[in-house]
C-alpha cells in the first residue's frame, strides 16, 4: 500500500453492507451475529423504501405495522449484534488486485474489507415526458406517503399498474377528493387483492389505455395532463393538482466498478449464495434480479448472502494460510 493508499484506507472490516434498507439491515444483522466485523453504509436514514410505506399489513408476524416503526426495529436489531451503522453515500466499489474492495464515499473515505454485500435498491423511474422535472415537488411526486398529505381535497392522477401504483392510488384516497389511475394498458399488474381493495374505494377512477405525454401548470403547481390513448392515438387532457409516479425502479447496481453480470434493466445476476460474477462481491434485495420486490424477498436474500459471506471468508483464509505453509516450507527446502 503507498502512504496515500495507507491514509485513505479508513478502516478495514470483514464485510461492508451497502445501502440500510430491509435487505442491508437484515445482512448486517446476521453478519454481526456471526461475529463478522461489519459496517453499514446508508446515505440518510436506515430503512430504505419502509420510511415512504406508511403501514406495512404483509410482513409475517407483524399484522399491520408502521414503515418507519420496522425500519427502526431492523436498525436496532442489526446494531444489537454489533453492526455499525454510518451515514454516507457510496460512490464506488472497486475490487483490489489482492481481491479485496475499496468502498469510496462522497466524504471521501476510503473503507475496505474482503467481501461487500450490495443492498442499495433501486431509484423510481421516470416517465421522462415534458414538464415532470419542471413540477418536481410542485405537484410531481414519487412518494404517495411523504407527499400524499399536501393534497388535501385534491384531484389526483397516479400512473402505473403495478403493486405500488394501485396501493398508493388507494392511500392517497384518504387525502384527496379523487384519483385517477392512468394505465397504459387494459388490465393492471397489481396482484388481485390490491386490485379489489382500489377497484371497491368509490373516490377512485381507472383511466385505462392511455400514456401521459406533458404534464402542465402554471406558478402554483401541475394543474393539467395531456393523455393519448395507447390504442387510437387520440389525445386528451386531465385537470389534476398533482400526479403520482409509480412505474418502476432502476437499480442503483452503477456503483460497481468493472464489469459484472446483469439484466437488460440493469438488475444484477447472482448466483444461489448471491454472489455476483465478482468474486466476494454479494448482492441483495431490489437491486437483483428476481420475480418479486418485497420486504421479505430483500430479507431473505440478506439472511443468504451474510452467511454465504461467512463461508467465503473462512474458506479465503484456509486458502492463505495453506498458500502461506506452502511457501515456508517452499522456501526451508531451497
Ligand atoms: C411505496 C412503496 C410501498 C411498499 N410497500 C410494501 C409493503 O407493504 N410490503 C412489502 O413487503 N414491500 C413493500 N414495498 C417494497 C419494499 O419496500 C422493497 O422491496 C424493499 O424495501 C427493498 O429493500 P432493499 O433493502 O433491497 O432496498 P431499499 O429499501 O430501497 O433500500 C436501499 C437503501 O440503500 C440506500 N442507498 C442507495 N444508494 C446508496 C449509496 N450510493 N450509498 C449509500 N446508501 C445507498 C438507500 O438510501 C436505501 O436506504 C413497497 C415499496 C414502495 C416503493
């Protein structure tokens, strides 16, 4: 290691857990459990997308429960066994030719450790139509439940079709006089239950086969959408005062550095133990590819890559010390 190397190398650990949500809380958790030295890195508070989910009704043994309340619970849980908790963003992570990595943060640190376990989720997708970046947070939003509670007596559009869009249209309900669910097709993704519960709220209306192409407002907000229907062509307008976007997340897998295994979204490749094509290198949560995106589904993945990691690690060490014999007694027969 040079002195600059040696300076910036803050501290070693036996795991970095990027990213404290669900999925990094619960790899933390298990790691420290197994007397892995362990640290966690989250840019603001540790949770992930529980702190934007108001009640969480499908976390086994929790019947209805709170986002931000299990988020705290998982926090406490993982620094209960010894996991140590930090805030900072990533930049990078970039494995080392002695195998190890450099996790690189915008407080520019330097933090290094044999293995990394990726937890960092995903960001929503945009709709990229004009007029969406001009009305962020003036009537533009990605978050039902940090935003939903300034649209009192509102008209709302959300779009999307999916578990989050058709849940959310549903929450926002308790805040605004109407909502509109714009969907590019004639049925939705959603799963049936979710489904029933908006298609039974009387405040909500499904506005089927059509894309919003502009959003429009004036110096107080968004007040109007422009639609086309997806299957004549036809245009339209929507007075709303504000829209709701839930059409997917991107992967926030572009911190690796080097090439690695991964979807056409982007979504990252493991293998059973979670491990990505690098070598000590274990992904978990939202940002892999799977079928489903749940708490659970992030926590199992956890719950395997941190013992997976465990069994990395003792595997690496009886490797170098075999390595190490082998070169004493290499160098007692020269
Ligand atoms: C509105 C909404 C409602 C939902 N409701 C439910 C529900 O009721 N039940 C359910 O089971 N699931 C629900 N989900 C899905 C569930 O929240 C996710 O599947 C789960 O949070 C994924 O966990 P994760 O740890 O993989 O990712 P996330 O929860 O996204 O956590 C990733 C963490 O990584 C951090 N991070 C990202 N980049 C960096 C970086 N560069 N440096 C440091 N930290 C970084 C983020 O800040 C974040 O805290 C909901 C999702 C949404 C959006």
């Amino acid at each position: 290691m040079t002195k600059v190397e040696e300076k910036n190398a803050e501290q070693s650990y036996d795991v970095i857990v990027v990213g404290g949500g669900p999925a990094g809380l619960c790899a933390a958790m298990y790691a420290g459990r197994g007397m892995l030295n362990t640290l966690v890195i989250e840019r603001g508070l540790p949770g992930g997308e529980m702190l934007n989910t108001d009640l969480i009704e499908d976390y086994i043994g929790f019947e209805s429960i709170k986002g931000p309340e299990l988020a705290n619970l998982m926090a406490n849980h993982a620094k209960k066994f010894g996991a140590e908790i930090i805030m900072d963003t990533v930049e990078s992570i970039a494995r080392r030719d002695d195998g190890d990595f450099d996790v690189i943060t915008q407080l520019g640190k330097t933090y290094r450790a044999p293995a990394v376990i990726l937890t960092a989720g995903g960001t929503p997708r945009k709709l990229n139509v004009s007029g969406e970046a001009d009305y962020a947070g003036r009537g533009v939003s990605y978050c039902a439940v940090c935003d939903g509670a300034f649209f009192k007596g509102a008209v709302l559009a959300v779009v999307g079709g999916g578990d989050a869009a058709v849940e959310e249209a549903d929450y926002l309900t308790r805040y605004a006089e109407r909502v509109f669910i714009i969907h590019r097709r004639d049925q939705f993704r959603a799963s049936p239950l979710i489904q029933k519960r908006a298609f039974n709220n009387p405040k909500i209306e499904v506005v089927w086969n059509r894309v919003v192409e502009e959003i429009r407002g004036d110096e107080n907000g968004v007040n109007q959408l422009l639609l086309k229907d997806t299957v004549t062509g036809e245009e339209s307008t929507l007075a709303v005062g504000g829209v709701f976007i839930f059409i997917g997340f991107s992967p926030n897998s572009g911190l690796i550095k080097g090439h690695f295994e991964h979807d056409a979204g982007g979504y990252i490749i493991t293998d059973s133990r979670m491990m990505t094509s690098i070598p000590g290198l274990f992904a978990a949560g939202d940002l892999r590819v799977q079928l489903v995106r749940q708490i659970t589904t992030a926590v199992g993945d956890a719950t395997t890559a941190a013992m997976a990691v465990e069994k990395y690690l003792s595997e690496k060490r009886d490797r170098e010390q075999e390595h190490g014999k082998q070169e004493k007694e290499a160098v007692a027969s020269t």
